[in-house]
C-alpha cells in the first residue's frame, strides 16, 4: 500500500509542477487553486508512505516520478523539444527508480 501511495503522490507532483507553471505567479486561480490541493495531496501522500518506505528511497522515487511525469507532459502537450538525449536521460531516471524499488 505504501508504494501505491507513494506512486501517486508522485503523479500528484506532476500534477502540482504543471499547475504552477499554469499559474502565472499565482495570477490565475484555477490553476493555482490546482497547485495548493495537488501539492497539499502529494506531500501527504509522500509523508504516509514514508511510513513504511526509507526516506531515502521513497523521496528519490517520489521526485523521479515527478521529474519523469513533468517532463514528459511537457514534452508531449506543451511543446518543449523531444529530442532522443532528452528521452535516454528520462529513461535513465526511471531505470534508477526500478533499482531503487527492486534493491529496496
């Protein structure tokens, strides 16, 4: 159960970096609503599944998640370039958070 909350809160932080970007500095309130809930629902989620998780492991996967939703969101709806060393460096990343989960 901690690695399913884990894996959202994740999601959640895609979520929550997408949003912000949305925001314009906190000038347009849905987006921004989206930012506060999302980033409050994460760091929750993150906090619980620490419980049961090392800290260690939990947050790299935690960010790598993130990391790996936000730029591949960004890369696929927003318009930023896809290009193959972008993608081998995301591909990296997850590689990393398998280890992190298999050698846990």
């Amino acid at each position: 159960m901690a690695w399913l909350l884990l894996i959202i809160s994740g999601v959640l932080e895609t979520v929550w970096a997408i949003a912000l970007g949305r925001s314009a500095g906190f000038t347009r309130p849905v987006p921004s609503l989206v930012f506060a809930v999302a980033l409050v629902l994460s760091m929750a989620g993150l906090a619980l599944a620490l419980r049961d998780i090392p800290i260690g492991t939990g947050y790299a996967v935690w960010v790598g998640i993130g990391a790996v939703g936000t730029a591949t969101v960004g890369m696929v709806a927003l318009g930023e370039p896809a290009t193959v060393a972008r993608i081998t460096c995301l591909l990296l990343v997850v590689a990393g958070v398998i280890g992190l989960k298999v050698f846990h």
